[in-house]
C-alpha cells in the first residue's frame, strides 16, 4: 500500500510537492507514495483532474487551525493519511501540531510545535537563539519602533557601517516584514509605512504606551541564499538542493517603490551551489541550529529554511554565511524548483518521522536546472489597483492552452485560483499560478545559455498570451504579470567566472 503524504496549505508549493510526491520515481529507495493536497485552493482539484495528476485532495470545513486540526486528526483516525507536512507558517505559530498532537497523532506531523515556532514567529528571539549557539548572523540591534528618533540614528549608523540597512517588523507578516533602505532620504517614508502596516499588529500586543520591539539589520551584501533542511525526529538532517529566490517585485534594487514580496520566481540549484557550500551550511548553520533546538527540548520532525548571504573568494570558494532570519517551513516558491529535481521526496518525508533520515538522502537529478517564474495579479482594476503585492482585483476569468504547455513541456502550477463550474478558473489575486520547467544539461553545454533557453521558453509563453487573466476592462489583454529575469543570474554567474 503507498504511503499517502499530506502537504498542508493552500499554495503552489503545497500543490506541486503533493504531484511530485506521487509522479517521481526513485532508483534508490523503495516505496510507493502519495501526494495529498489538505486544503488547497478551490481551483486545484478541477486543474488536477483536468490534467489527469495523481494528487489526492482532503478538504478542511474552513481556513482556520482548528479545521486543519480537525481534518488531519480525522484522516489519520481513518488511515486515509500516514504523513502531514505542515507549509504555512501560520499554521504552526497557532498550534496546529499541538493540536494534533493532543488527539495522538504529533508522530505523524512534520513541523515545530507552538512553542518551537519562535524561531520564526519572533525574529529577534531567533537571532538570539543564533548568537547563542554561535551561529553567524547579519549585523543587528533593537530599537522602539514609537521613537522615531532612534530608528533614525540607528539607520544613519547601519548605514554608514553597512551601506544599507533592513527595517523588520519581527513577528508574524507573511513575508513582507521587511523593509530595505539604501539611501538616508528614504528613512522617514520606509519608516511612516513600515508603522502604518503594523500598527494595528504592534498595539494589540504591546498596547499604545510601551516600546514597540523592531528589528534593525545592517543590510548585507554578496549573494542571497536560503537553505532547506530536513531534521528527523532524533536531529538527524539533510539539506536539499538550494535555490535562488526572487523577493524584490521588480527587477533592481529594493526601495519604496519595489518592494519586497512573497517571491517572483525562484531557480535551483543557486548559480553558486557546490559541494563546499553545502558542507558549510552544514557546519555552520545546521548542526548548531539542531543541536540548538535539540538542548531546549523543542527538536521535532520539522523543515528548517534559514536565509543567509554568502562571502566567497575570487574564485568563488565559500567562507561564511550569515542568517539573517529562520524560516520553518519550505520557501515559497524556492520549494517548486527543489522538489521537481528530487527523485525521492516521499522516502524524505517518512525518513523524518520514523527518525531515519541518516539513512535517506537526497536524490537529485543533478544534470537538471529547474526554473520557476510566478504570475501575478498586475495592475488595473474597478478601483484602479495597484496589483500583487499592493491592492488587488479578482474573480477575473483565466484562458489557458493546455496543449501548448503540454508541447512545451512547461508546468502551469494553481495558486490563488477559484473554480465555478459556471464559469470555470478564475483570478484570486495575489500570485495566481506559476510556470515551472527543468531543463536537461548536456555534456559540454554552459549553464548560463542553457538557462536562458529556458528562460525565454516560459516567458514566450506568457508573451503569447497561452495563459491570460482576461481583464474585466480589455478581453483581449492579460491582468498577469511577472518578472523577466527570473534565473538570468546563471549567465550572470558566468560572466562574474570569466577571467
Ligand atoms: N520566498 C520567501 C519565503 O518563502 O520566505
């Protein structure tokens, strides 16, 4: 019988993990598994029947923790799940594994408990964690963010020590916590925004009189990496392949007007991966964070995904990494690439709660380069909106040609995606679907201009309009919108290499 493995959520990541859980075939593991979406989008279950995708869909009464506890405690009671991987951090700040775990089942779930979830919930207590088991961090310090006196001296001092410096609302903000100023003119207005969005957050918590806790961070340069670490029940742990991520909405610098997002697209492996960077990762960051977690009871099954900036030679030997925050959970959209060059995503998974990850390693396919670019809602709208990341308009009609995505070997993952059956799939906003595909490296063929083959594969697609939003304004435009130079950065890496 195959070992059926839920993914929690209601994402791309959580959809395309669950379709290579069941479609990858491994040479070295034996096993049959099955990839369940618990949740998911109202869209995903019409686009994998649509498809013919062997995904399994188990539905929740509503989005709160208590109906995914409900859900999973009843699926597991009536074996129609052996395994859950818990992906929105959310989730995990709220309880859901204690929730579980309460019912009986907390062997059966892969994620930290609610006491653990500090890591990412609270920034600064991460940090801290960190420092204290001497891992190396991004320059850092706390200010009240009420004093805009002292936000403002910090920031002139980061600054000037570190060329740039990151404002981080530390606790829970869907990823658009944090706000990065390059320039001394955009203090004020990075910080007026930063207090209008969180305000609300800020004040429930700590009320209006006493300090508002930020997070102030020298803004690091050299290469953005994260990393995804598996840790089994007993601290046991394996890194998958890395990814380059893609936070900034536009091409360029970060700034007011480009902010930081979800993510645009990601591609795996890094440009700069290789064997000595991960034995650094290793060394550096995983053990000690493990064995951090382990020394304050709170080692569970649990994915770790700690974001670093890399410091290389000239000839790109890695020599430190420096976190600057650790997430708990896959990254979105970082996990698509990863998990479509993983041949053994399941035996990963069932090695982590039997506590046999020692055993299992990760089963790339190493000669292949997988690119992920998402669609988002653009601008336009009744109300003018700006689009993702700012406001957004839905329920906007989607057209897509399936045969040409089949022909073009390009995987069109759902994401905030409706379905009626009246009017079949439709907008949800935000980042709506993603175009995935891997590309095969052949003998003698360069990286970089493989990569831009491929590159220009999906964004062709997009170009002739073979996947659309249909604006309410323009039946014959597209509300989609993405960014172009998602994995440029291998040819980048190749003209950094040339000598
Ligand atoms: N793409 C960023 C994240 O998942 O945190």
């Amino acid at each position: 019988m195959a070992t059926r493995i839920g993914f929690v959520g209601t994402d791309g990541r959580t959809f395309l993990a669950a379709l290579e859980t069941s479609r990858a075939v491994s040479e070295f593991y034996a096993g049959e598994y099955e990839g369940v979406v618990v949740r998911g989008t109202p869209a995903m279950p019409t686009f994998a029947q649509r498809q013919g995708w062997p995904i399994d869909f188990i539905a929740t009464a509503d989005n709160s923790t208590s109906a995914y506890a409900e859900a999973l405690i009843q699926a597991f009671r009536q074996d129609t799940l052996d395994i859950a991987l818990i992906m929105p951090e959310a989730l995990l700040f709220h309880g859901l594994v204690d929730q579980v775990a309460a019912a009986g089942f907390g062997d059966r779930l892969i994620g930290l408990d609610q006491e653990g979830a500090f890591l990412e919930a609270d920034k600064i207590a991460g940090k801290e964690l960190c420092v204290a088991a001497g891992i190396p961090v991004a320059p850092w310090t706390t200010v009240n963010a009420r004093d805009y006196a002292q936000v403002l001296a910090t920031s002139l001092d980061f600054l000037h020590a570190h060329g740039g410096v990151v404002l981080k609302y530390p606790y829970s903000a869907g990823g658009k916590g944090a706000r990065i100023i390059l320039h001394s003119w955009e203090i004020r207005e990075v910080y007026d925004l930063l207090i209008q969005d969180y305000k609300e957050d800020y004040t429930q918590f700590f009320g209006r009189k006493g300090p508002w806790p930020l997070l102030v961070e020298g803004r690091m340069s050299g290469v953005e990496i994260s990393f995804t670490i598996l840790v089994d029940r007993d601290g046991n742990f394996q890194i998958l392949p890395t990814a380059m991520d893609y936070p900034e909405r536009f091409e360029g610098p970060p700034g007011v007007n480009n902010p930081i997002t979800g993510g645009m697209g990601a591609i795996s492996p890094h440009p700069l991966e290789s064997p000595e960077l991960m034995a650094l990762a290793a060394r550096t960051i995983a053990r000690p964070l493990v064995q951090a977690l382990r020394s304050r009871g709170l080692l569970r099954p649990c994915v770790l995904y700690p974001g670093c900036f890399l410091s290389c030679t000239d000839n790109f030997q890695p020599t430190v990494l420096r976190v600057c925050e650790i997430n708990i959970r896959p990254g979105e959209p970082e996990f698509q690439p990863v998990a479509k060059r993983l041949r053994n995503l399941g035996a990963l998974l069932q090695a982590m709660v039997t506590g046999r990850l020692h055993e299992v390693q990760p089963e790339v396919r190493t000669d292949q380069i997988s690119l992920c670019i998402a669609l988002v809602t653009g601008p336009g709208g009744p109300k003018q909106q700006k689009g993702y990341p700012w406001s957004l308009t839905k329920g906007e009609p989607l057209e897509i040609d399936f045969d040409y995505f089949a022909k073009k070997n390009i995987t069109i993952i759902p994401s905030a995606m409706d379905w009626d059956p009246a009017s079949g799939f439709k907008s949800d906003g935000s980042r709506v679907a993603y175009l995935v595909a891997n590309v095969t490296l052949k003998e003698g063929q360069k990286p970089g201009t493989v990569v831009e083959i491929l590159r220009q594969r999906l964004l062709t697609a997009y170009d002739q309009g073979k996947i659309r939003v249909i604006p309410r304004e323009d039946e014959k435009g597209n509300r989609l919108a993405l960014r172009r130079d998602i994995g440029h950065h291998y040819k980048l890496a190749e003209i950094l290499r040339a000598r």
